[in-house]
C-alpha cells in the first residue's frame, strides 16, 4: 500500500520509513517545518526537531532509502497551537506540556490529511508506542516509552496509524541505520523543546505574551514565601518557576525548599520541605477516552503525572470530561498543567490535563 511516514529528521523516523520500505509498500516522507529556527542555527543553537538541519538529515535519508520526500509548512499553526498555549499556560501558573500538545493539534491530524490527499492509507511515525486490536500500548521498551505523550491522539487515529517501532530498542534502532548507511545513524537525541533552544523557556513566554495581548504584569517579579507566610525572597516571573523545583530560586535558607504552589493572581510563589509537595488526588479536565471507560463511580487504573515518571495506582472517578484521580499512596511534585494519563497494563486508557491539586 502507499504509506506517509512522518520524517522528524532523527534516526527514529528514519528507520520507521525503512521498515515501510523492506515491507513493500510505496513510502513518501514528509516533514513539517513547525517553527522559525534559522536564525537559532545561525547562532549555533539549531539541530532540534523540525529545524532546517533535520529537515536536510530527513531529505538525505530519504535519498539514501530511494523515497521521495516533501516539505510541509505547519508553522502557523504551531505557534498557534503550541508556543502559544505553551505562553498562556506559564502565564497563568501552569507547567505545560507542548510535546503532548503538539501530537494533538499538529502532528497526526493535518498530516493524515495530507496523506490521504497522496492516496495514502496509513500515516507511520518513529514514535515508540504499540497499537494492537484498535488498543494504544505502551512501547516494549520501557527507556524509550512515548505512550504519555499520544493520549490525546484521536480515537479513529489507531486504525489508520502505525508504530513500527513499538517493539524495539535504541540501541536496534541506531544498529539498523548504520547496517544502511543513513545520515544520521548517530544523530544525538534532542534532549530539549525543540522551539527552545539552550533551555531559556522564560524568553520564549514574554515574547509570545506580547504578540498575544497577555497581560504583562503577570510575568513581573514577584513574592517568594513559605507554607507559613514568612517572607524569603523575590522571583524573577511565575513563568520561570514550576511545581517541585529547588534550584534556580535565588533564595537563602537551612534546609531546600521547593516550589509548592504557583499562585498567578498575587504572582506568589509558595515554597516549603519535601514532604509537603506530597498530592493524594487531582482534578482532570479535558478527559479523552481511547478506551471504553465510563464508570463515574469510579476505575482502578495506573495514573502516570509526568514523562519518565512511574504509574501511581488510583481510583479514577469520570464525570464527562472531567475526573478526580484519588492516588492509592501520596505523588510528589504534581504540576497543574501536566497531563494524567490514565492505564491498565500496558494499554492506555486515556487521560487529560491535571487543573488542580
């Protein structure tokens, strides 16, 4: 069959396309160019997902597997989607999540668009998830699991998406890529937000808020204080700061302390000790459902809060899109703007956007 294989430029990608290839079918690659990154790579900041840099690897490793491959402008409503959510959320005292965001909004629904306008019938991705019997799993390679990140991909997606790479590892991943000579067979992983180049996401906030009309003096200096009340220090913007950070807070004090809360009205930061960032239970919005899974009195399920973090037992209690998740045992450093995804096993059952601890 005719195959879109999105090309991110990294090896993963890549070799998804090869497999496609070796299987038979006819692959066309496609790349989106998401953001402005010229000038980035001008500065030597570039090589991140979706920069010119990839966009070439992805050519050439196309070249190199004899596919055509084409360019997508997607930037527009990326920054819509993306930077610009990523900008409110952080103005209003949330951690966002653009990754999650980005496969929502961006990455699976225009590009199986424009696949079905090639006369495609699946879109492939290099993602490190499963999807069997119509069901998300996680991938078999537990470092590597992107599963978190896909919950918000539309139900009707896993019938016409593939993950090939859902039962392998890195390291097979990097060995087939130098078995067929592709250009970025030892391409580092970007270990950053690709729009965020050197880390500095607090640039990336006031400049969007600006062009959006957010109210500036939300992103101004503000109080730091403990649980108590007694007063430590001074912030540089609530945008700099998330839930369950301890350094970079420029206050002085005998033991660490962390950032507890974020209060975005008095643009207060709350720090305290370690154990006082202890949640027993969150409010879910915005709940999506790739599972049948409506019992309002509530579910068991395995409830993962981060990327890279553990599943946390708990009763998930559904009301239409919205949920409480009642942890079994206490979950340190919940950022209200992080997603909650919701398991049973390895199959994802669904999740949303943590509003509230």
């Amino acid at each position: 069959m005719r195959v879109v294989v999105a090309m991110s430029g990294g090896v993963d990608s890549s070799i998804a396309a090869a497999l496609m290839v070796e299987a038979g079918h006819e692959v066309v690659g496609l790349t989106m160019a998401l953001y402005d990154a010229g000038a980035q790579e001008r500065r030597g900041r570039g090589g991140t997902c979706c920069s010119p840099a990839e966009i070439d690897l992805a050519r050439r490793a196309c070249d190199q597997l004899g596919i055509p491959h084409y360019t997508v402008d997607e930037r527009k409503r990326f920054t819509a989607a993306v930077i610009d959510d990523f900008a409110r959320e952080y103005a209003a005292g949330r951690t966002p999540n653009p990754c999650a965001r980005c496969n929502e909004q961006v990455k699976f629904g225009p590009l199986l668009a424009r696949a079905r306008a090639l006369g495609a019938e699946r879109l492939v991705t290099g993602h490190y998830a499963r999807i069997e019997s119509g069901a998300l799993l996680r991938g078999a390679d537990p470092s590597k699991d992107q599963s978190y990140f896909l919950f918000a991909m539309d139900r009707a997606l896993l019938d016409v998406v593939e993950f090939p790479l859902g039962t392998w590892t890195k390291q097979l991943v990097r060995a087939k890529a130098r078995a067929l000579g592709l250009p970025n067979a030892e391409a580092p992983d970007s270990q950053e937000l690709c729009f965020v180049p050197g880390g500095d996401h607090g640039e990336i906030v006031e400049s969007r808020a600006q062009a959006l009309g957010l109210d500036l003096g939300a992103l101004e200096p503000g109080e730091i204080r403990d649980s108590a009340g007694t007063l430590l220090g001074e912030h540089r913007g609530i945008h700099r700061v998330t839930v369950g950070q301890r350094r970079g807070l420029g206050i002085s004090a005998e033991r660490p302390r962390y950032v507890l809360k974020v209060l975005p009205e008095s643009r207060t930061v709350i720090v305290g000790e370690p154990d006082e960032l202890d949640v027993h239970s969150v409010i879910v919005e915005d709940v999506r459902r790739l599972a049948d899974i409506d019992e309002p009195e509530g579910m068991f399920a395995s409830v993962q809060v981060r990327h890279r973090g553990v599943a946390h037992s708990a009763i998930v209690e559904l009301e239409g899109t919205r949920a409480r998740v009642r942890f079994d045992t206490p979950v340190r450093a919940v950022a209200p703007g992080q997603a909650a995804v919701f398991y049973a096993g390895d199959q994802v059952l669904g999740g949303g956007w943590i509003r509230s601890t």
